[in-house]
C-alpha cells in the first residue's frame, strides 16, 4: 500500500466516523471534563521548587540556586569553568545577566545557522516555566529564549528559571499557563536516548549538558552586578 492510498483510507475512516456529526457542531460545544487531580499530595511552594531540583539532578541535569543580584556572577563563573568563548544568546535576554561574562556573544537571528550554532560553545536562556513533578523545563519561544534551534544545536544549555512565578507542581497546570499557538519545546535533563540493550546516549538530538539555575527574586530586573556566590 502506497502513501497515498494510506492517507486516503485514515481519511476515509475519518469521514465515515463524523457522518452523523451536524455540520454546524463545534468542539467548544462539548467541553471535556478536566475533573481529575491536578499534583500529586500538598506541599508548599519551597517544597515544589525542591522536588523540581531533585528531578532535575534525576534526569542528569546539573542545578544551581542563586538570587537575582547573584546571578551574573553565577553564570559568568559557569561560563568560564566552561571554556565558553563563543556563547548564543536569545535578542531579549536581559542583558545584566551576563555583565560580568567575558565572551563573545551571539544574537539569535535568521543568519545564525545552523552550521554556526555548531560552532558555538554554549547558550544561555531564560524559560517559559518548570514543571517540579516531572522535572522539566519548558521554552516557548519568548524573548528570553529565541528560536527553538538556539537550544538544539550547542552542546551545552545553560537556563534560568524564577523559582517565584515559574514554577509549577504538575504537566496539568503547566498546560493551563501555555499557549498551544507557541512553539514549545519540553526538556527533562540533557539530550539523551537508549538502544535496545539500554546502553543510554546522550548529545543525540540536543545538549549534551543542561545546567538549570534557580533564581530567587525577580531575575528580570537584574542590572550586572558580578559578584559571584
């Protein structure tokens, strides 16, 4: 059976399974009960932004936790223990964040390649949020975190997350705060996949390392001070 005759037989299953549905029907109309639990137990926000840091080092993730003036001097020192002299950045990261960084920095923009990219040592982002029960941190393309291929490409993600206002328990409240019209890009730990024999590789189709920083306080508002904690 070749490819389009396929199509056209789902299509056809398709077509035959809405027969009875009224040309005028909308899926707003019936609305699906969204009745179940939405975490797992009671906990206070200190305790969900902990579970996130235990699921993040879970998935091989390396975190990190600073306030916001101590931010620049954080990634500044993670930069360096790097080697990163090349580093890509989205065009909306704050710029304080990287006052006290000594690179060179790449804005994303349509001419930064992939090919370019590859030659880059690190990125740094910011997030759209983090989920603490599955441990993943999620991008949707803001001005804090550029293109999808910013993140895919270098070897090693650097990303900060606001413990304060990006921080949720469960997928079920994060779905509830993103907007299905962006693209989202879901991240649970550095790039990784395993063979049949489960011999686990990582680097495949990403970073081979993520580093998650935590900050406390409102990180937006950071204006370069380089002290490092």
């Amino acid at each position: 059976m070749n490819g389009g005759s396929s199509r056209e037989l789902i299509l056809g299953r398709v077509r035959r399974a809405l027969r009875d549905v009224p040309a005028t029907e909308q899926p707003a109309g019936h609305p699906v009960p969204r009745d179940y639990a939405e975490k797992h137990g009671e906990r206070s926000h200190d305790a969900t932004v902990g579970l996130l840091a235990e699921n993040l080092a879970d998935y091989r993730a390396l975190v990190h936790r600073t306030d916001a003036p101590g931010l620049p001097g954080l990634l500044a020192r993670l930069l360096r223990e790097r080697g990163a002299r090349r580093v890509a950045v989205p065009a909306g990261l704050p710029a304080g964040w990287l006052a006290g960084a000594a690179a060179e920095f790449l804005l994303d923009s349509p001419d930064l390649t992939a090919r370019v990219l590859d030659s880059v040592d690190s990125v740094v982002t910011g997030c759209a949020l983090a989920i603490a029960e599955t441990g993943t941190v999620v991008l949707d393309a803001g001005p804090d975190q550029g293109s999808r291929r910013l993140t895919l490409v270098p070897d090693h993600h650097i990303c900060v997350v606001r413990t304060g206002d990006q921080v949720v328990d469960s997928v079920p409240q994060a779905v509830r705060r993103l907007s299905p019209a962006r693209p989202l890009t879901w991240i649970s730990g550095p790039s990784a996949t395993s063979d049949i024999e489960l011999e686990r590789v990582e680097g495949v189709h990403g970073p081979r390392t993520l580093e998650v920083v935590l900050v406390t306080g409102d990180s937006r508002e950071v204006t370069g001070d380089s002290r490092e904690p």
